[in-house]
C-alpha cells in the first residue's frame, strides 16, 4: 500500500512539474511579448511627442504669417481708399479747370465787344496766377510721389502677400498630412492599448494561476516530506522487528537445542543484543550529527565568506585611498615635468645675437690685430718681408668675414681645416691668408672646449636616474641631439669660454682704441 501511494505521488509530481514547467514557458513567451508592446508603445509615443512639437512650431509659424497678412490687407485698403480719394480730387481739379476755361473764353468773347479804354486799370491787372499754379503743381507732385511710393508698396505687399499665402497653403497641407499621420498614430495606440490590456489580463491570471500552482506544489512537497519520514520511521521500525524477531529466533533456537544450559553463551548472546542496540541507538546519533554538521557547515561558510567580504572591502578602500595619491603624485609630476620642460626650451633656445660692433680705424700705430695679439703669446716673431699695412688688411677683412660669418650663422666644418691643411705653403717673401690663420685659430679652440668638455649638457641630478621624469628627459635630450643645429655657431660657446672671453676682450680694445 505504501509503494503504490507512493508511486502516485510521484505521478502527480512529475504532472506538476511539467504543468509549472508548461506555465513558466507561457510565462516567459507573455513577458518577450510584453516587453515588444512596451517598446512599440513607447516608439509610438516619441512619434507623437515629436509630431505634436512639429505641430506646435507649425502653429507658431502660421500665427505670425496670420498676423501679417490681416496688417497687409489693412495697408491695401488704407492705400486703396488713398488712391481713390487722390482720383477723386484729380477728377474735381481737371472738371474745375475746364469750367475755368469755358469761363474765361466766355470772357474773352464779350470783352472783345467793349472798350478797353473803358475797363479800370485795376481791373486790367493780370492776376498772380503764377503762385497758385506753382503751389498747385508743388501738391500735385506731392501726390503724385505719395501715389508712386504707395504704388510700390502695393506691389511689394502683393508679392509678400503672394508668398505668405503660398507658404500657407504648403503649411495647411503639411498640417493636414501631421493630422492625418496624427489620427493613425492613435489608432494604433489604441490598438496597442488594447493589446496590452488584454495581456495584461493574461498576466493576472497566469500569475494567479502560477500562484496556486505554486501552493499546490508546496503543498506536495511538505506531504512528501512528511510521507518520506513517515517511511524511514517505519523502516527504523521494521529494521529493529527484524532484529528482534532474529534475536527471538536465535533465543528460541539455544533454548530449544542442548546448549539452553550454558550460561556463558546465555551471557554472550545478552551481550550481542545489548551491542546491537547501541549500535543502532550510535548509528541514529551518527545521522543526527551528520544533520548538525551539515548545518554547521553552512554557516560557518557564510561566515568566512563574510570576513572575506569585510577583508576585500577594507583592501578595496586602501586601494583606492592609493590610487587617489598616485593620481596626486602623477599631477604634481606632470606639473614639475611641464614647468622644467619650459626652463629647459628657455635654456636651449638660442640667445638673440649681438649687433656687428663697428670696423677698426684703417691705420693706427697702437691698435693690434686679433690674430696678432694671439699669436704673441706664443711670442713668434713675424715674416722678414712682412709689412704693417698688409697685416692691417688682412686683419680688417679677417673681421669683416667673422662677423658676415656670425650674422649668416654658417658654421666653419672640419673640412675646410683638411682642406687648408693639404694646400701647398705660401712662397717665400709673401704673407700667408689671414683666414687661414683664423681657421686654425677657431680649429684649435674648437678642439680644446671638446676635450675640457664645456659645450656638454650638465645632467640634473636632482632628479632620480630611475624616475619616470628623469625617463623623459633623456628623450627630449635625445630629440634635441637628433634635431637640427643652432644656426649661430657663436651663440653655441658658453659665455665663460676662452673663445668668447677672446671676442669680449677684442671688443673692448676696439672700442677704447675708437674713443
């Protein structure tokens, strides 16, 4: 009886969970289907939202054009009755003038009959009619300019006025297009209204029915639990008849074989029963700690688990709090890199030249030249056939070359001290080029600075070789030197060198020679 009970509990199961399996399936395909409705709803209400705007501006540009068009259709009447009482007064003038002037022929007829010795002087007097004519043309002209100048404002109010009804023809068109894509759109609304009304309804009722579904399986599965327990109840139950029917058995049997009288076997088998019995009683204690550590189990890894997640969020805050100071560091690096960067462009930009100092005086007995004054450190005595006015001009346009050679900024190169070296010596009696001279003189400085190492860069020691800005200025350092030249080989000395002290103090010997 309890296995078939049991098989019809797992029938009705199985049938239950198919069924929720069924619904969840219908569930799902409702909620796909919901959530397209929902979609096109709210495409369809952007539509709207968009269309009313447009109708909106639609509204805005047709009022003013209203506007508008009523003022110019005031205007033209103004204008119109303007020019109507204007005809009429021209009408009234030019009726008035031909009375005039049946009048005056009239006039003109029956004096003809009289004598004009007769007529009084005063009478004779011509009239000033040349007053009344000239203010009569000068409101004439008037009018006419005013007819004119009303004339083209009439014109220009029609063709605005052509304009303005076009364009409100177009607009009235495109508004009954909005009207008429307005009135489908609410349509369909409507209709998607509907719809999700009505799925709406399927979802209560799914949801209702899911519900209950629901119960009916919590219902099950508690009457499952309760039979489950039912059954190892009556398992422990059967398992300790069988026991006891077994140990009745083997009782029954010593007592009914030979052996009945032996007290030690008696013993044994009390023993076996009692052992039997706190087995069974250690194997339901067994079941029951196994329960207890399972449940112990999980809540000991719930707790470690939550000591992990206090000991990650405490890892996360330091790892922020880092971050936030390395992104610090990294500004306040930038900000150094960036200020040193300027100095350094500042420190290698060239220094602007100085002005050509004046030539030397032709001829003078005390002044010395450049390249004499060098060369009598060495204490060389000149040439035999050497001669002072030579000397003098060879010096000046030695000068003259340096300094066109320093404005121009064009370097002296290697080549030209290979290329003097290998020339053939001067003949005896003749004085050797005074560029010659220079150049070596410039060749030798040259390689003595390169030797002493004055024109290297001094590295900032300041900073650390391993840093990431001491990185960046071995780059720039290295752009720098792959660049281009300096274009004023001058400028390139260092102002403490013996060169420059050699340019410095040949200025001044120049100019105290001058004053």
């Amino acid at each position: 009886m309890m296995a078939t009970n049991d098989c019809a509990n797992c029938r009705e199961l199985k049938e239950i969970k198919a069924i929720a399996r069924q619904v969840l399936k219908k569930y799902d395909e409702l909620l796909e289907k919901y959530k397209q409705n929902e979609q096109q709803y709210d495409e369809v209400v952007k539509t709207l939202k968009e269309r009313e705007a447009m109708l909106d501006d639609m509204k805005g540009l047709i009022e003013p054009a209203v506007s508008e068009h009523e003022r110019l259709m005031v205007k033209y009447d103004i204008e119109v009755n303007c020019r109507n009482e204007a005809e009429n007064i021209a009408r009234k003038v030019t009726s008035q003038n031909i009375t005039l002037k049946r009048q005056s022929q009239a006039l003109l007829c029956h004096l003809e009959k009289i004598d004009i010795t007769q007529i009084p002087e005063e009478i004779l007097e011509e009239p000033e009619e040349e007053e009344e004519t000239a203010g009569y043309k000068e409101y004439t002209d008037k009018l006419n300019n005013t007819i004119k100048d009303l004339e083209e404002k009439v014109s220009f109010y029609v063709t605005s006025l052509t304009t303005a009804t076009e364009e409100l023809s177009t607009e009235r068109e495109n508004n009954f297009r909005l009207q008429q894509k307005n009135e489908h759109l609410k349509q369909s609304l409507n209709q998607t209204e509907n719809t999700l009304t009505q799925y709406q309804n399927a979802m209560t009722e799914l949801s209702t029915m899911s519900e209950s579904a629901y119960e009916e399986y919590e219902h099950l599965k508690s009457k499952y639990e309760i039979e489950a327990q039912q059954r190892t109840e009556a398992e422990n139950k059967m398992q300790k008849i069988k026991a006891q029917n077994e140990a009745m058995k083997t009782q029954s049997t010593i007592l009914m074989s030979k052996v009945a009288n032996d007290q030690h076997l008696i013993l044994a088998l009390c023993k076996i029963e009692e052992l039997e019995e706190d087995k069974t009683n250690l194997e339901r204690d067994v079941g029951d700690l196994k329960e207890q550590m399972s449940n112990e189990t999980n809540e000991e890894a719930l707790t470690q688990l939550e000591e992990e997640r206090d000991k990650l969020s405490v890892e996360i805050e330091d790892l922020t709090k880092k971050v936030s100071n390395y992104e610090q560091l990294y500004s306040n690096l930038e900000r150094q890199y960036k200020e040193l960067e300027k100095k350094l462009e500042e420190a290698l930009s060239p220094p602007i030249p100085p002005p050509p100092p004046l030539p030397p005086p032709p001829s003078t007995s005390t002044s010395k030249g450049f390249l004499a004054r060098i060369r009598g450190n060495k204490k060389k005595k000149p040439a035999p056939g050497q001669q002072a006015g030579v000397d003098e001009k060879g010096y000046g346009k030695a000068l003259e070359e340096m300094m066109k050679r320093i404005n121009s900024g064009k370097p002296i190169l290697k080549e030209n001290s290979r290329i003097i070296k290998e020339k053939p010596e001067s003949k005896d009696g003749e004085n050797p080029g005074a560029m010659l001279e220079l150049h070596s003189v410039l060749n030798r400085f040259k390689n003595t600075q390169r030797k002493s190492g004055t024109l290297s860069s001094r590295p900032v020691n300041s900073i650390e070789p391993e840093s990431e800005l001491a990185k960046a200025f071995v780059l720039k350092k290295s752009k720098t030197k792959s660049g281009p030249l300096s274009s004023n080989p001058v400028n390139s000395v260092e102002p403490q060198s013996e060169l420059a002290k050699a340019f410095r103090r040949v200025k001044w010997e120049d100019s105290q020679t001058n004053e």
